[in-house]
C-alpha cells in the first residue's frame, strides 16, 4: 500500500483512483487549488465525481476550505495530524493581490481567541493580501 492509500484509509477515505489522482495533484502543488482548476486538469473526469471527492476530502479533514475574499473557494491538503481544530490547527494564508495565487502559511498559526461567554467559534480564517516572494523577486 502506498503512502497517499495509507493517507485516506487513516481518514476513513477509501483509496480509489480517482481519489489518489486527486491527492497526487493537489500534493504538487504548492499552492491552493479551485474546483476549476480540478476540472481543467482532469478534463475527461465526471465533474460531479470531482466536486464529491473535494467535498468528501473536507469533511474528512484531508483538506480545508479557504475563503481568500475573492469569492472562489480554494482548497489545499491539510498537514499531518491535522484535525481542522479552531484551537491549535488552524494557520494564516496568503493571497497575492497580483498573481492571484493562495498560499498556506502552516508555520504561522492563528492564536486562540477568547470570545464572550455564549460565543463559540466553529471556524476562523485569516487572510494576509499583499505581493508573493515571487512576484516581489526577493
């Protein structure tokens, strides 16, 4: 059994093809990825096989969801061990205001915040905009 086939059965996902072609491209990248651009790269697929196996990897916590405010939600793998949990899994992103481009930055994680008595968060997202390393050249 191969490492990505150990990865979704550890996730209680059975190991298709179709799924470990879909880890496959979203562990090249190093960068979040739309439900387009999916698509696009598995043209002859069924869309609709795609949008479940994203949709599937969410909510077992293979990948999380990023709103970058550009209205497209992007998706990226989640780290080992990760269990998307408000108080110790969750990590700033960066969107580049010029190439477009969503990044996790999973080093640099949101800190705990203590919200009034009656509130609890089920999810936090933040989003830093600004130039790549790349874009900058630095």
């Amino acid at each position: 059994m191969n490492e990505i086939e150990k990865i979704l059965e550890a996730h209680e996902v059975r190991p298709t093809a179709m799924r470990i072609l879909i880890y496959k491209f979203m562990a090249k990248k190093d960068r979040a990825v739309t439900l387009t651009e999916i698509e696009n790269a598995f043209g002859k697929a069924d869309r609709a096989t795609l949008s479940r196996t994203v949709r599937t990897f969410e909510t077992k916590n293979i990948v999380h969801q990023i709103d970058d405010g550009t209205g497209i939600p992007k998706y990226a793998l989640c780290e080992n061990n990760c269990n998307c949990e408000v108080e110790q899994d969750l990590h700033i992103h960066f969107h580049c205001n010029n190439c477009d481009e969503t990044v996790c930055l999973t080093d640099h994680k949101i800190p705990h915040i203590n919200l009034p008595e009656g509130y609890m968060a089920e999810n936090v997202n933040l989003v830093v905009k600004g130039i790549c390393e790349k874009c900058s050249g630095v």
